[in-house]
C-alpha cells in the first residue's frame, strides 16, 4: 500500500472550524471540519438513504478510511450540516 497516497496537503492543526474542503475518502470528495469533534463531515448516500457521516483525518487513523485533505473549498455547493 502507498503511504503517499494519505499524506494530507493540510494538516490538522491547520484546518478551520467550519470550513469545506476538497479531499478524498471513500464516499466523499467534499468534508466540513468540526474542531469541537475532531473530525470532518460529509454527505452520504447508502441503499437510497442520504445522512452525514463522520470521517477522520488521516493523523487520527490509521487503520480505517480517513478523509485526504486537498484544498480549501471557498464556494460549497451545499451545506454540510454538524450533527
């Protein structure tokens, strides 16, 4: 497996409450960051059936899924709403 590949180009000292961002996971390109959590949010869809889930950062996990930070994401389309 390539380590690279969930090297995040943001760390997460560096993300911002709040705020979207590109990245990749598995069921997402597009995660809000909730400091308070410390994890980011995304949409879902599974069996017709749409809800946030939660993902973490890649500095947090090592042994599951996690959400590869890219970029800032100035202009989401939609909100990702917390919990």
């Amino acid at each position: 497996m390539n380590a690279d590949r969930y090297q995040p180009k943001i760390a997460k000292q560096d993300l911002v409450h709040g705020a979207y961002y590109e990245g990749r996971c598995r069921n997402a390109t597009v995660a809000r960051w909730n400091a308070e959590r410390e994890c980011f949010v995304h949409w879902r869809t599974k069996f017709g059936q749409r809800f946030t889930e939660e993902i973490r950062h890649p500095e947090d996990d090592q042994h599951y899924d996690v959400f590869v930070v890219e970029r800032v994401l100035d202009n989401p389309t939609e909100e990702i709403p917390f919990r």
